[in-house]
C-alpha cells in the first residue's frame, strides 16, 4: 500500500509539473505582450519598465528557471495586471470556485444517481426511454449555451434567479447572517444547476447501464431468491457493486468541473477561479495563467487519487499491492 502510495503521488507531480511547464511555454509563446491590450496598449517606456520589473526582458530559459526557482519556495510570482501576489488573487477566487464545483457535484451525482436506479428499474418502460432521452439531449448541450439558457430564462425573463453575481453588492456585502447566506445560495442556484445538469445526464447513463449489468449476476438472483423485497436487493446488493464505475466518473468529474466553471463563471459573472484565469490569458498575465494551471491540476491529480480511494473502500474484494490493484 505504501509503495502504491509513493509511486501514486510521484507520478503526480510529474503530471502537474508537466502541465505547468507546458502552460508556461504556451502563454509566452502565444501573441501578444503584457503591455495592455490590443486597443489599450500601454506606451513603450512604461512597458520596457515594466518588463524590466518582472524579467520579461529576459531569455525565456531563464524565465523558466527563476520562475522554478520561486515556485520552489512557494512563491508564485506577481500579477502583471492585478499588482498583487498570484498566491493572494487565487486566495480570493478559490473559494467561490469550489463553492460552485461542490453545488454542481452535488447536483451532478445526487440526481445523476436517482435518474440512473430510476431507469435500471423501469428498464425498457416508458420513464426509462423518457428520462434516456431527456439526459441524452441536455448531455449534448454545450454547458455555455445551457448557462446561457437558464439566465434568458429563469433570471430574464422569469426574474426567479439573480443574473450574475454571487451576492447582492448593497444588502449583502459579506456573508455574515442566515439572510446573506440565503442569498448567497440564490445567486448560486443557477451557475450550480448549469454545470450540474450536464454532468448529471452523463451520471445517469453510466448508472443505468452499470445497474443493468449488475441486476443479472448470480448474487443478485440468490438474494432474491431468499426472499428479500426487491427495493433491498436493488439499493443494497446491486447499487453497491454498480456505484464501481461511478466512482471512477467521479475522479474525471474534476476536469469537467474545472473547465466547464472557466466559461459558466464568465458566464454568469461569478468571480472565481476561471474567470480570473481567462482575464489573465486577455492579458497576458503569465504568472496568473501558470498559477492557476498549477492549482487546477493539482486539483485534478487530488479527485484522481480520491476516486482511487473510494473504489477500494466500496468493493473490498480490492486490495492495493505492490504491483498495483488486485482483487
């Protein structure tokens, strides 16, 4: 287990060092300079200070080495655009970030799984072929233009929801009473349901077709067999051994999470970690774009390495080895 454990987290960092190395290169070779925008630029003096000020004059294996150097020692640079340590911006934005990818986990799995049992149960009837269909339809529905949808419709034209934001600026500044917190989970609701929706509709057609496998195993029949009522057979012997796969579509719910937020946070203008890393990308802030990069696929590595722990708790036939998982 312990040799499994070293091997697991060594090849984590490569990972995560190999994207940060790749994000690197990438925004310094992409067009474009930190020195404003296209229609903004700044004039050239200021400019040439500040690349001065951040090394940007410099070679870029040399950039690479000071910018290894100071993440050696925790330090993720400075923001060109913020004027403020990378490490304090992604502070701010982190929170709101996971607040959102959590809701949408939840709304993800929660409902992916009830929709999913609801089929295996009613496999090949009028609800299973219902529910396929609907799940199947907003599956293939870009999570942007979905977002986008729900605002027209629940925030513009319904006026239920709030359009963007993740509070009420003048009432609730700071979540410091159960109103403020109230609010706060309005203004989530909608952001929440778009990524969750989608990741959802996948949940449950993995579940549905992990159950349906499960239902014809010989255990399940034998538990039948002995006259247990069916609803025990199904969410106790067969909803285990099926929630297999789904723990595995968990660990790869993370990247979706992640990549899905950068749009539905610009989106609904919810000031998190995406929207802070694509105004970065607009503004050729190298250390925002490299911090973030980090911090997300850090993240990535983490649901990863959860999901593998979930996987052997559910089924205890698998044991960890040395060689990896056995059963």
């Amino acid at each position: 287990m312990a040799a499994w454990l070293v091997r697991r987290l060594a090849a984590s960092i490569a990972i995560v060092f190999a994207v940060v190395t790749i994000t690197f290169f990438v925004v310094h070779f992409a067009h474009g300079t930190p020195c404003g925008t296209a229609d903004r630029p700044l004039p050239p003096e200021v400019c040439r200070q500040l690349c001065r000020r951040f090394g940007c004059d410099q070679p870029l294996w040399v950039q690479y080495a000071k910018y290894l150097t100071a993440l050696a020692h925790g330090d993720l640079g400075e923001s060109f655009g913020l004027h403020r340590p990378v490490a304090d911006a992604l502070a701010d934005a982190i929170p709101n970030t996971f607040t959102l990818a959590l809701a949408a986990l939840l709304v993800d799995f929660v409902l992916g799984l009830a929709l999913g049992i609801y089929q295996a149960m009613r496999a090949g009837r009028f609800g299973d072929v219902a529910v396929g269909n609907v799940a199947l339809l907003v599956n293939s529905m870009p999570v942007f233009w979905l977002g986008l949808v729900l605002l027209l419709v629940f925030g513009q034209w319904l006026r239920w929801f709030p359009v963007g934001g993740p509070n009420n600026p003048v009432l609730c500044p700071h979540v410091d009473s159960p109103y403020c917190l109230l609010d706060f989970l309005w203004h989530l609701t909608l952001p929440a349901l778009t990524l969750g929706l989608v990741g959802a509709a996948a949940t449950a057609r993995y579940q549905r077709a992990a159950m349906l496998d499960v239902i014809r195993q010989d255990y399940v029949w034998t538990a039948r067999a002995k006259g247990l009522r069916e609803r025990r057979v199904l969410l106790v012997h067969a909803l285990r051994n099926a929630l297999l796969p789904i723990i595995t579509l968990f660990g790869l719910a993370f990247p979706f999470l992640f990549t899905g937020a950068v749009l539905i946070e610009t989106v609904f203008a919810w000031p998190g970690m995406g929207r802070l890393a694509v105004n970065a990308i607009l503004q050729r802030d190298y250390p925002v774009v490299t911090g973030a990069a980090l911090l997300t696929s850090a993240m990535v590595v983490l649901g990863n390495l959860i999901a593998d722990a979930l996987y052997a708790v559910a089924d205890p036939r698998i044991r960890v080895r040395g060689g990896g998982a056995s059963a």
